[in-house]
C-alpha cells in the first residue's frame, strides 16, 4: 500500500504537539506531588526498610510496591539519603510510561499504521488515570495492561507462543498491581477463543502461566504460617473504612453519580447542537450538494465539530469547574467509546482484532476498579485507556478513503482534536489532572507558588504544600532522632512522606492517606508489639475538631499514651513516650 502525503502544516502541527507532551511531561516530574504519590513512595520504602509485607505492612496496594521498590533501592544505594526521592519516582514514571507508550507505537505502526500509532503515541503521553505520574498501582495496572494488549495484538498476527506466554505474564503483574485485574483473564479468554487457531491449547498455556505465577507468589508468603497470612489479608482489606464501600453505600455512590451527570449533560447538549448545525450547514452548502453526503461522511463531520465545540466549551466553562461540575470531561470518554463501536463496522477483520482486544482488556481494567476502589463511575472511566488507543483505529477510519491522496489528512482531524483535548487539559494542570480539580486556580499551574527545599520532596514545585514542608521537615530534624519509632497522625489525610524525614522506624499498619487512626492500628499493634511507637506526630490544626473515630487519637494520646514529654511545632504536635 502506497504511504499516503500530508500537508506540511499537518506534519508541523503533528510535531508542535509531540514536542509539547515531552515538555508537559518534564513539567510533571516536579509538579507531580500528592498523598497518593507519598504513599507510593513510602510504601515501596518499607519494603526496603524490611517491614514484612502482610504481617508488619497493612498496606491495601502493597502487591504494587514491588516495582517502585527495586528504583528506590538503586536511588538509596547511590545517595545514601531519601533526598529529593519524590523527583526521582515522577522520573521513573515518566519515563517507565514513555516506553511503555512507544511499545504501543510500535505494536500499531506494524500492524496498523503510522498516523493511529502517532495518535495512540501522543494520548498516552497525556493521560493517567488519576493525578499521579510515578509508578503507583494505577499507573501500573494501566501500562502492564497496555503490554497485555501489545502482546496478544503481536500473537495474533505471528502466532508464536512467546507473545502469549509474555501475555499472561503482564496479566499477572497487572493483577500485583491492582488484584481486582483478576478478572481481565476473562476477557483474555474470550481473545483467546475468538483469535486463535488453537482455542484450547493457547487457553490452557495462558492460564496455566497465571496459575503458576499466582502460586509462587502464594507459596512465598504462605510459607511457615498459612493460617496467619490469611488473617492478615482479612485485616487488610476489611479494615480500611476509607476505601472499602458496601453494597448500599455504592449503590448511593452510583446515584450521586447519576445526578451530577445529569447536571453535566447541558453542557453537552449545548455542544451537541452546535455541531449538528455545523454539520448540515457543511452538507447544505458544500459543492456537491446533499447527495455527496453519505451516513459516514455525515458521521465523520458530527464528530469533527463535536470535538472542536467542546473544546471551545471547556475553555469557556474551564473557570467554573469548582463548582461541582466536573462529569463533562468524563462524558467525553464515553462519547470517544460510543462513536467508535458505531464506527468500528468499517473496519476489516485486523483492524477489528486491534479494535475489541483494546476495548476487552480496558473494560476488564474499569470494572476491576469500579469493583475494588471507593471510586465511582466516571472517575474510574480512565481505567479504559487500552480501550481510548483502540478507538483511534475507527475515529480515523469514518472519514472515507478518496482517489485524491491530498485529502487523506481529513482522517486525522477527529483523533487530532482528541489529542489535543488531552494535551491542554495536562499542561493546565500542576499533575496533569484526571479529576476534577478542586480549585481550578490552585490546581492549575498558574496556583504554582513554592518549591521544596529539604528531603525526599526536595525538588518538587507547587502549591502552599511546599511551606509546610520545608518548615517540617526542618522541625523533625530538630525533635526527632534516627531509630526513633514513629506514629504520624493527621486530620483529614495522612502526608506519608514525613516518614522519610528521618530514618525512623514506621509504627503504623498502613500509610495510606486516610485513616490515619482506626481501632484496627491497636490490633495491629498487639500481633505486632516491637511496632509500636515511642514517638507520635500530630498534625496541628486550629479550630478543627477531630470527627467520628477521629475522637479516638485525642483519647487514645490523652490515656494510654505514656507520653512524658510534648514539643509544639509550626504544624505537628510532638508527643515523647521517654
């Protein structure tokens, strides 16, 4: 097939975005940093400290830790210090995503083309599932479900079972990183039984490698006390509170959910009417009339103005995101979804297998996540980004091909504009926002307005948070001493990172961002007695009064903490057992 010509202003404008998401995403190594983020970072730390995963670690994702734990010992090692650590970690997401991004580039080109596999290329360079861009368990489930897709795509079309074998081995890190994933083997079935030439034996060589992976890792863990494993996995995922929703608290989420949506869907109605006009003004008075116009023409230039409206209409309702509306950018999503199942039917048969092996392996990781997180509908649509790079294949493939190669850059304009989308929406914002934002004035970039200067978060550039940071951390080193076994409490969420001030022993069962005090801590205290503190930190706040189970830490520090001696800082009170 002959390569088809561009313009040149495409081409330029092809390589002005690509040059702006590596400047955006060197902007996000030193911008990147919330409680997610420290809690990564310092979970991955105690592994390396030698807390015992399951039994000294409650951690709810500390399967994830593994990965960030090897970067951080090379970190340690050649340091010595867990200074400027949190720059480092957003370095090694970055660049851990950009190679996982020109993999799929790399898959498309071969087996698609070149202007799906850019586009593919230029979207995972500006999407995360959430605002976090070193490898926590987000981002891993998202790349490691990325290379599950690259290499069923690589196996389909050579057949060679190293692609299937390697499959099933990204399907078990994926799992490490969410283990909720478990249930995108389901969708790797339903691949497996479409695609191959051997249902059965590639069914049983993909699930006998997870099988094995998963008892290994069983095995390592089980050995020695079983029984004690398995009450440490029921602490771990029945007492985070924060997290773990029930059926009818979900069920209120998903009707929360619903409303705001609906609140949201004016916005796109607006959107939706402006580019129906355009598209019958553009069939009205085009030159050859109405009958030119095919359903897929007519399709194709919806689309077009759709993408260009709502961009136009972001910008405009961008100040008053505060407000509570913030389901018009994940609508955007389902609409991307939508268009391109309606415009997959012109797609030939490897286009398809590109197509739903995308989409299979991006719903299994949405569902995983709507199942296990406390996170709703739309803020799990994120989840689906295997499932985004597919749909570029359909998007680009609605308009229709013409004996006129000068017009073939017309099939880029909708996956364009999509990019695009994404590129300011990750260059407005200090972590290149997923969610709503807050605030959209702190959020942003123009909200930058300090820069750590001491310890692991050295480096970093952001909002008030560096403050109390740099004043923090020059507290610590005045109160607190290396060896020191320390609690950190704080109202509403936890900054894990403290943890790193010093080389201290963590005394607590999780550093997850909330909570920061539960009964579970004294239960985890008693089947871990050399945990716990001689040290606490709390986090000092004026007129704010501890809420609910929150009572518990000024009851708790008030009569069975032997505290002896107490230090008031800037921001933390200091409370000494000797």
């Amino acid at each position: 097939m002959a390569e088809k010509k561009y313009p040149k202003w495409v081409v330029a404008i092809a390589i002005i975005l690509l040059f702006g998401s590596v400047l955006i995403n060197v902007k996000n190594i030193f911008t990147s940093c919330q409680v997610d983020a420290e809690y990564q970072v310092t979970m991955a730390y105690r592994i390396l400290k030698g807390d015992r995963m399951f039994s000294q670690m409650w951690e709810a994702h500390q399967t994830s830790a593994f990965f960030l734990a090897f970067f951080e010992l090379l970190f340690l090692k050649i340091t010595g210090s867990t200074t400027g650590i949190m720059i480092y970690a957003n370095t090694v997401g970055v660049l851990c995503k950009t190679g996982v991004a020109l993999c799929v580039y790399g898959t498309l080109r071969k087996f698609s083309d070149k202007v799906i596999a850019f586009t593919a290329l230029l979207f995972l360079l500006n999407s995360y599932p959430k605002d976090v861009v070193l490898p926590d368990f987000a981002n891993l489930q998202i790349w490691f479900g990325l290379l599950l897709m690259c290499s069923f795509i690589w196996y389909f079309h050579t057949n060679k079972k190293k692609w299937l074998i390697l499959g099933a081995i990204f399907l078990c890190l994926e799992v490490l990183a969410y283990p909720s994933c478990v249930i995108v083997w389901m969708a790797c079935i339903v691949l497996i039984w479409k695609y191959s030439s051997q249902k059965g034996r590639d069914i049983c060589i993909f699930t006998g490698v997870c099988a094995g992976g998963a008892v290994l890792y069983l095995l390592h863990f089980m050995r020695g006390n079983p029984a004690q494993l398995l009450r440490n996995l029921y602490y771990i995922w029945s007492g985070d509170k924060s997290h773990a929703i029930g059926l009818g608290q979900r069920f209120a989420l998903l009707g929360g959910d619903a409303l705001l949506f609906l609140s949201d869907l004016k916005y796109i109605f607006i959107v939706i009417a402006c580019a129906v006009i355009m598209t019958w003004a553009g069939r009205r008075f085009s030159k050859g009339g109405r009958a030119e116009w095919s359903r897929r023409k007519k399709f194709h230039g919806f689309l077009c103005w759709f993408l260009v409206f709502y961009i136009l209409g972001y910008l405009g309702h961008l100040p008053f995101e505060a407000a509570g509306t913030k389901h018009h950018f994940f609508i955007l999503y389902l609409f991307v979804e939508i268009a391109a199942w309606l415009a997959a039917k012109y797609l030939n048969e490897k286009e398809n297998m590109i197509f739903l092996t995308g989409q299979l392996v991006g719903i299994g990781g949405f569902l995983a996540t709507l199942l296990l997180s406390d996170l709703g509908v739309f803020p799990s649509l994120p989840y689906l980004i295997p499932g985004i790079c597919g749909c570029m294949i359909p998007l680009k493939k609605l308009y229709e091909q013409s004996q006129d190669q000068r017009e073939a850059w017309k099939g880029m304009i909708p996956i364009l504009l999509f990019c695009s989308i994404m590129i300011f929406r990750n260059a407005f914002y200090i972590n290149g926002w997923m969610v709503a934002p807050t605030n959209v004035l702190e959020d942003s970039i123009f909200g930058v307005n300090g820069i750590a200067k001491y310890g692991p978060l050295k480096g970093i550039v952001n909002r008030e948070g560096t403050y109390v940071a740099n004043v923090s951390y020059l507290e610590w080193q005045r109160f607190i001493h290396d060896g020191d076994r320390v609690l950190v409490l704080s109202y509403p969420t936890l900054t894990a990172t403290t943890y790193l001030y010093k080389d201290v022993e963590i005394c607590a069962d999780s550093t997850i961002s909330t909570p920061t005090f539960s009964e579970r801590l004294l239960t985890y205290w008693e089947k871990n007695p050399d945990k716990y503190p001689d040290v606490v930190v709390v986090k000092s706040f004026e007129h704010v009064n501890f809420l609910g189970e929150y009572n518990r830490v000024t009851q708790w520090l008030e009569q069975e903490f032997p505290a002896k001696r107490i230090e008031y800082g800037t921001f933390w009170t200091y409370y000494f057992s000797e």
